[in-house]
C-alpha cells in the first residue's frame, strides 16, 4: 500500500512539470537592427582635409536609424606616416543623429590618420569604420 501512495505522489508532480513546461509561450526573436549608414560633415571622406589650427570639429551623421541604445563613437588619430598616436578625449555614447567630433593637438604641418569606429551601444557586431587624413595648416 505505501508503494501506490509514493507512486501517486511522482506521477502528480510529474503531471505538473509537464503541464507547467507546456504552458510557455514561443520565445520571439529579438529584432535585428538596422545596419549602421554613416556619413561624416566638415571633412573630405577618405581624403585630405585641411585644419586652420591645432583642433579642429567635425559631425558624425547617423543616416539609418539610430539603434535603440544608441552609438559609439571611437577616435583614433595617428602620424602617416610615422605611426606617432596622438591621444584624444572620448567621445560620449550618444542616442542623437549628429555627433560632434574635436579632434586635438594637431601639430603644426603635419599630417595624421583619423579612424573613427561607429558601434551600436547594443550590438557590437553592428559598426562601420570610416577614415580620413587631416593637416594643421596653420604654422604655429
């Protein structure tokens, strides 16, 4: 007799983890984002810009939709040629479609590299790279 009540007790629990597994709905998928569409504002994409002194600001114009999260913007800025990095302040994630841009200690007639990485806050996978050249052409 204590073995029916054992087995009544197992097959009642058993009911109620299937039951409760049925219950749940389908997972839906998380939407995917817009694919990042960048374009750049006061300076020559993939050319030579030229700066009248040591700083110098540009706009970074989102053109697709804005990712929920919002953007980052990740500047680097190097000699080419020469390779001599010059530290820049971080630009702060930004949820606007304009992202202004001060690039600083630009040296007096020298070139330098400037690669900026564009990531949604939300998915590192969604990001575009865009570079340019720029020279200080002031002489001091």
């Amino acid at each position: 007799m204590p073995l029916k009540s054992y087995l009544f007790i197992v097959l009642a629990f058993l009911g109620l983890t299937l039951a409760a597994c049925g219950k749940k709905g389908a997972i839906e998928p998380k939407p995917e984002e817009e694919g990042l569409k960048v374009s750049l504002e006061n300076v020559a994409e993939g050319q030579y810009t030229a700066a009248p002194g040591s700083s110098y600001t540009f706009q970074v114009k989102v053109n697709s939709k804005m990712p929920d999260k919002g953007v980052n913007v990740k500047v680097d800025v190097i000699t080419d040629p020469g390779g001599i990095v010059f530290p820049q302040n971080p630009v702060a994630p930004s949820s606007d479609s304009v992202i202004n841009v001060t690039l600083i200690g630009l040296e007096p007639i020298r070139t330098v590299k400037v690669t900026l990485t564009i990531t949604s806050v939300g998915n590192e996978n969604n990001k575009i790279i865009k570079t340019f050249w720029i020279t200080n052409k002031s002489d001091e």
